[in-house]
C-alpha cells in the first residue's frame, strides 16, 4: 500500500501533490502512486472537471481532497499540503496556477528542493496558443494528427480521420512522469529540485515523430503499394475513393489481416525480419511450392536493389506486387483452415508474430491479461468491483505489491495533511561538486533493442546528458527499411558498435560492455533474456551495480500463457481492440494510422522504469529491474473507455471510418477555406457558442438541429477565422492541420538547440546529415526544465560507425580489431551506402 514504510515500492516515501484535471496530470500522479508515492489529489469544490468513471483509475492510490483555490482559506489549505510535498503536479493553461496565488517558481525559490510539473495544453513560449482551450481533440487537430491519418484513410478519401484515442494526454503522462522521476533522481545527488513544463502539443508530436521526418529523395525501394498508389493519383489528378476491399490488395502479405474458419480476423505482422517470414509461410505449409516458383531470400539485402539477384526477396518490406499478391493467395486459402484461437497458439509457439483481432471489451477480461496482471480488479466506493488498467511500469522486485492498489478514498483536508506529515522527508545536502547540467550526465547505458520501442526509450534518455552505446549484431537481422529508416530517429545521440555475440570474441565485447554498464536495456521475452545470460542471476555475476531494463510485447507483472510470444505495436493494437475500433467492425479491420502508437509510448515507459530504479538505487543502494510492455501501455492509450464494472454501460465509444467525433458538438465542420474546423465543446458551452459571430441564437435550436445549424454556418467563413472567434469566446477549436505544413512552417537549419524555446513545434534541417541526404526530424523538445539542460542531439551515426572507436576505449588494439573485422565477430558497417538504395 502506498505510503507503508515496509513497501519496496521504489518511490515509497515520495509525496506528491495533483491538482491536476481530465487526464495526462491525474494519470501521471496515478503512475507515481503506483509506484508507491503517497499522492494527494485536489478537485474543486464541484468535483473533478472530467465526470467519467475513468476518475476510479486515475485516482486509484489516492486521498481526495476538495478545496477551493480561489478563496483565502483553500489557499492556504493548498500551501500547507505543497509545503509537505517533493513533488506537485497541475495540468491547466500557463499562469493560472500563479493567478491563483500557487506560483511554482517563487514556491521553488523558498524551497529549492521543490519539484513542480506543468502539463499545459500548448507550451507556455507560444504566445499564439498558450491561452486557447485545448482539449484533447484540439491538440489533436492543431498538430495533424487527423489529417492524412495514414495511407489507408488517404488512398480511401476520409480525411480528416477522427480518433478518440488520446494520444496528447498519453504521450504526455509517460513523458511527463519520466521526467518528473528523473529528476527525482538528480535531486539525490545535488540536493535541488526543478521547474519542469511538459506541453501535450509537444508530447504527442514527439509521440508521432515518426511519422513527421522528412528524408529527401527517399529511394524507391522503400515505397510501398500504398505509398506508390496515392503518388500517381497525384501525379494523374484521380480521386482517392478507393474500397476497403481494394485497398487490402495493396497491403503486404505479412502486414495484413485475413478471415479464420471462425470468422475472425487474424492480424499477421512479420515484415523486415530475416526469419519471421520464412517460419511463417513453413508453418503454413506453403514456402517449398513458392520458392518453386521463384520466390528468393538474397543473401545481402543492404545492398542496392540493383545488384540483388532477383527483383524480391523474403523477409524485405515491401515486397513486389507480384509476390505479394501471390503469397497473400496462398495464405488466405490456409487461414480459413482454422480459427483464429488456433492461429494464434502455433504463432506464438512457433516464434513468429500474429495476433486475432479482439474487441476491448474482450481484451479487459482476457485470461492473458488477467493472469499477467494488465487488468486488475478494485474495489471501488462508486462502482465496486471494478476491472482496471494494471501497472504501466513496474520493477520486478516489487511489481507484485502493484497489482492490488487502495480504491480512491475522498478525505478532509486535516486528514491528508496528516498523512502527508507523518511521512519523514529525508534530503540530501545541497552540495555543488555533485551539480550536474544534465539529469543523467555520467550515466552509461547500454542499448540491446530493435525496432521503435526499446531504442526510443533510450534515445529519449540520451537528451538529459546519458552516454549511449547501441550494440547491434554485425549482420542483422532486420532490413534497412526496418533499421536504417527507423534509425534515423531512434539512433540519434548514440554511438553504434557491431559485433557477434555468439562468437567468443564478441561475447568477450558483450561482456565487457554489460560490465562498463550503469543500465541495460533490450526489448526481449524473458526466454531470450534467460538466453542471453541476462537474468537477475546472470546478470547478477557480470556487473551486479547495472540496472537491467526490459521491455516486451504481452508481458505483465506475472507470466501468463502469450508472456513469450513475441510481437509489435500492430499486435496489441489488434489485440486490446484498437483496430476494430479504428475500423469499426470484425469485418473491416485498421491498423491506427500512425507509426509507434503505442511503440513510443511504451519506450517512454521504459524510461521512466529506468528513472524509478536509479532513484531507489541513490535512496536505498537496492538494484532494480525495471520493466513495461506495449500491452501494459495499451490500457494508458485507451484510457477514458478502459475499464467494466457490473452497470457499465454499452463499449459505445466513437468507431470506424465514418465516425467524425464524439457529438455534434465535438465533431469536425467544414469551412469556406476547403479545410476543416474541428470543434469540442461540451453542453455547458451552449451559451458561450451562442455568443460567437456568425453562431447567434445557436442555443435556441433544438438538439437535434445544432449539426445543420453549425455545417451551414461554418461554410461561411474560412477555418482559421471560425479558430479565432470561437477561442475568443472560449470556446474550443481548432484548424485541422497536416504534419506537412506544421514541418514546413516551424523548421530552422540546424543549429545545436533542442527546440525548447521555440513554442509548441520545433524542427530541424539537417542539411549534411550523415545519410548524404536532406533530413528535417523534429527536435527532442517536450521536456523543458529550469534548472536541468535538455542536449541537443546528434543526427544518427551509420550503424557500424562507432565500433572501432569503442574496441578502442575497451582495451583492443588495432590489429586485434582489425582481425576481427576479417573474421567476422564485429563489423564497422553493414553497408556501403547509408541507406541502402
């Protein structure tokens, strides 16, 4: 229980404070709660601002306090609690916690010990947004993520594409608590707290980061049928009205659902890897007729395309049309063969990845997630037994004191003042030798990961000052498409060594890497952690003082049946009913448009389980083992509709390509300048609308007649205009943006900052860029603290580049490196070209 003395909660005997409303500030609190902080959580006098049974989750771990912040007596009421506090947390527009009287910097001027966290809406630098109303969908809007939300909403012609999923308020909470625990950590070695503001509109771009980056004369190889399809519909000026049922023939064979004896949809995601693919189609029983056929696996697919012996070749994505069209015949002849509970077991046992596609209200009460300890139950004052998300990070000492919080339990003000005093504040000296610019400076970690997930949460690390080295195997296993392309986000800031581990020189390097390590981290199933000798006990014989962070598909806190089975973002999304939700039926599954949706926030989870343990490694000298997982985050991403209880109503949260928002009050509206307006507004909003020019007497129409009202109404001024006479109203909205435009209007060359006084989007050009092409990436800019420096990071190094410069600091010499380059134990390249053409 959060606040018992004998816990080995790491964050056991932090106290925080959160004033927080709606999501991102409660769920951080919730997280840190989890985590064993005691958290007391202020409403005002009415309630929480967000009337949801999503609260129950929120405030899980919680004492609940009601105070008034604009009288005299519950300001004084709030300073009394911050002044117990090493942490206080709020969540409104910049400056309304000042104007209230609770000013964080003159409060962190009395004590500098103090923590504070702002999560705004828009940066407060923005003097264009900082004052807007901007709710979730507002963010949304005005950062692009509805428009041109994916190629298959593209190529389909719905666009804008909503979503409920709240991606701002996600992205931000796990960015948010990472870096409120980070500097936890810093404080147990200078003795200083810090002023940190963290934008939504900030966070959920870096949660997109992946799908913003510009690279100039990308080659052709890696445009796929999608990509090529809405390229000559531009060129031809065609209309983009393609069917569901065409746009499946222009997927992947291994990237793509197909129909089971059942009915169900199975979700097969086995692209880029060199095995994947070949035990698929072997389980299937249909890769000896299709080599028969032609079909070929080049022994160097990072060479160029050219000099490839034949035009394909297995486990590259994307594959031609030609094979692909055949292959995706074949397998759906061999899906209908089975159900998709059947699939699904010779998958996982079979060390490939596929998944079927589940609806939520399935996933909460799945035996895996159940068992594993991602749903849990809680006794909740206003619902009862409630099913809930589980524990998003956790350490594996203690993860198991995490699976029963305390319900939220609403209290007086003396009772949680109490609580709070009881617990004994114990700081270190300031001391100035141990002042350090960056949060994580001396810090060394060690990167084992692949794909988005595992090396996001380190790169993210690298900005706080963290040494990163990404040893990688000195032929890889995925393509570049997968490597190079991903790698250009995830490899920045760090220094790449090849080498192989399973030769005894490369597991000499391994070793003495593991053993220079002051955190580890991979994105593995435990079966290959065991493997690879990093278990607590193996781990514990090479470099007992390393934290070893570990970061999986479907793992929770304790091992269920899918534990091992290994998988990707798209999987849990099919898994946890994202995609059907996205799609709207069994029939019509989607992937949710944007790369990393859940992949970058559960490497933000990571980072914020490797804060945790170096926090209670300077507080208690215990060593950790942090861990998350893309299905433990999948419930932070679905949050305002995750959860049952016995009266809950229907799963009826807004679904499927037709959905444009939640109501005709929070719905997109189309104006005269050809773009679309996107306004949220809530019932209590009626009379302020009714005030706007151009929406006169809107609060004397009738319910059913306000969508006709506001369509006829909107189509009379340009998007941007309705923008500006709404927010002056008070009233929230916002123009729907696409990513394009918002890169090509907040980019600058280059030049060594990290973005964070550049308001709420910030680009850099990177004209040499180490690829040989023009790179434009979005700066690591959301994390903005007073006292602790954000780097700027380096562009991505050529995996290979940093080998022999790391032998060399590791004790080899010259001519040892240089034979074991000839024998093939390490490697200082995979190819002659950056990216591979």
């Amino acid at each position: 229980m959060p606040g018992n003395p004998h816990s080995a909660l790491p964050l056991i005997g932090v106290k925080v404070i959160d004033f927080g409303q709606y999501m991102a500030g409660p769920a951080v609190a919730m997280i840190l709660a989890d985590l064993g902080a005691t958290v007391v959580h202020v409403d005002p006098p009415g309630g929480p601002l967000w009337t949801t049974p999503a609260n129950a989750t929120l405030n899980r771990n919680k004492l609940i306090v009601q105070i008034d912040l604009k009288t005299a007596e519950g300001l004084e009421q709030a300073r009394d609690l911050i002044e117990e506090a090493d942490i206080v947390i709020e969540s409104f527009r910049p400056g309304v916690m000042a104007r209230l009287g609770l000013d964080f910097q003159q409060l962190r001027e009395a004590r500098p010990e103090l923590i504070t966290l702002s999560i705004p809406g828009f940066a407060s630098n923005d003097e264009l947004r900082r004052d807007w109303r901007a709710f979730e969908s507002v963010i949304a809007a005005n950062s692009g993520v509805f428009t041109d939300m994916g190629l298959n909403r593209v190529l389909m012609g719905v666009n804008p594409s909503f979503s409920p999923l709240p991606l701002a308020s996600a992205y931000g909470t796990m960015l948010a608590a990472s870096a409120v625990v980070l500097a936890l950590q810093a404080r147990e070695r200078t003795g200083l707290g810090d002023q940190v503001e963290v934008p939504l509109v900030a966070a959920v771009m870096e949660g997109l980061s992946y799908n913003s980056i510009k690279i100039e004369d990308y080659p052709e190889r890696y445009k796929t049928q999608r990509e090529q399809e809405i390229e000559r519909r531009r060129i031809e000026g065609l209309p983009m009205n393609l069917s569901y049922d065409e746009l499946q023939e222009l997927l992947d064979p291994f990237y793509r659902s197909y129909k089971c004896k059942d009915g169900r949809q199975f979700y097969v995601v086995c692209p880029s890897h060199k095995s994947h693919a070949k035990r698929c189609l072997k389980t299937l029983g249909i890769y000896d007729e299709l080599v028969e056929e032609g079909l070929r696996e080049e022994e160097d697919t990072y060479r160029p395309v050219s000099e490839w012996a034949s035009d394909v070749s297995l486990g590259v994505y994307p594959l031609p049309k030609f094979w692909a069209d055949k292959i995706a015949a074949r397998m759906k002849e061999v899906f209908i063969t089975r159900t998709a509970k059947e699939w699904e077991r010779i998958f996982g046992r079979g060390k490939f990845p596929g998944a079927p596609q589940r609806w939520l209200q399935e996933w909460i009460h799945d035996d895996h997630a159940e068992t594993a300890g991602l749903m849990i139950e809680v006794e909740d004052p206003e619902f009862g037994t409630m099913t809930q998300p589980g524990p998003m990070v956790w350490l594996e000492e203690s993860g198991e004191e995490m699976l029963e919080p305390q319900p939220r339990r609403w209290v007086s003000f003396e009772t949680a003042l109490r609580r709070l005093t009881a617990i004994e504040t114990k700081l270190p000296r300031v001391r100035a030798k141990n002042a350090r610019d960056g949060w994580l400076q001396g810090v060394r970690i060690l990167d084992l990961c692949n794909v988005i997930a595992g090396p996001h949460s380190v790169a993210y690390l690298a900005r706080f000052g963290a040494e990163v080295i990404k040893l990688d195997p000195s032929k890889p296993f995925y393509d570049c498409w997968n490597t190079v392309i991903f790698g250009m986000s995830h490899m920045r800031g760090k220094r790449s060594v090849l080498t192989d581990i399973s030769a005894p020189e490369g597991r000499e390097i391994f070793v003495k890497l593991v053993k220079s390590a002051d955190v580890i981290v991979w994105n593995a199933t435990d079966r290959q952690v065991r493997a690879m000798g990093l278990d607590a006990q193996g781990l514990r014989a090479l470099n007992p003082e390393a934290i070893f962070c570990q970061l999986d598909c479907f793992g929770g806190v304790r091992p269920g049946p899918r534990t091992n089975y290994l998988g990707y973002d798209d999987l849990v999304q099919a898994t946890t009913g994202i995609m059907l939700r996205f799609g709207g039926e069994m029939d019509t599954p989607e992937e949710h448009a944007h790369v990393g949706t859940i992949d970058v926030m559960c490497g933000f989870g990571g980072s914020l389980g490797i804060a945790a343990a170096l926090y209670q490694k300077l507080k208690t000298g215990r060593v950790g083992r942090p861990r998350t997982s893309l299905a433990a985050l999948s419930g932070l991403a679905q949050m305002p509709f995750c959860y049952d209880y016995e009266r809950r109503g229907l799963f009826d949260e807004p679904a499927g390509r037709e959905c444009n928002g939640f109501d005709d009050l929070a719905r997109f509206y189309y104006t005269s300048s050809g773009s679309y307006v996107l306004l949220s507004a809530y019932e209590s909003d009626v009379e302020r609308i009714d005030k706007v020019a151009g929406l006169e007497g809107f609060a004397e129409v009738v319910k059913e007649g306000r969508a006709a009202f506001l369509a006829n109404a909107f189509i009379g001024a340009e998007a941007g205009d309705w923008v500006n006479r709404l927010q002056k109203c008070g009233v929230a909205a916002a123009v729907c943006e696409n990513l394009d435009t918002i890169r090509a209007y907040h980019s600058r060359p280059a030049d060594g900052t990290p973005g964070t006084d550049r308001g709420s989007y910030s680009f850099s050009v990177y004209e040499d860029h180490p690829s040989g092409h023009v790179v434009t990436q979005l700066d690591p800019y959301a994390i903005r603290p007073v006292r602790g420096k954000i780097y700027a990071l380096e562009p991505a190094q050529q995996y290979g580049a940093s080998t022999r410069e790391v032998l060399c600091e590791l004790g080899y010499d010259e001519a040892a490196i240089d034979a074991m380059i000839e024998s093939g134990a390490v490697s200082e390249r995979w190819s002659r070209e950056y990216l591979p053409s």
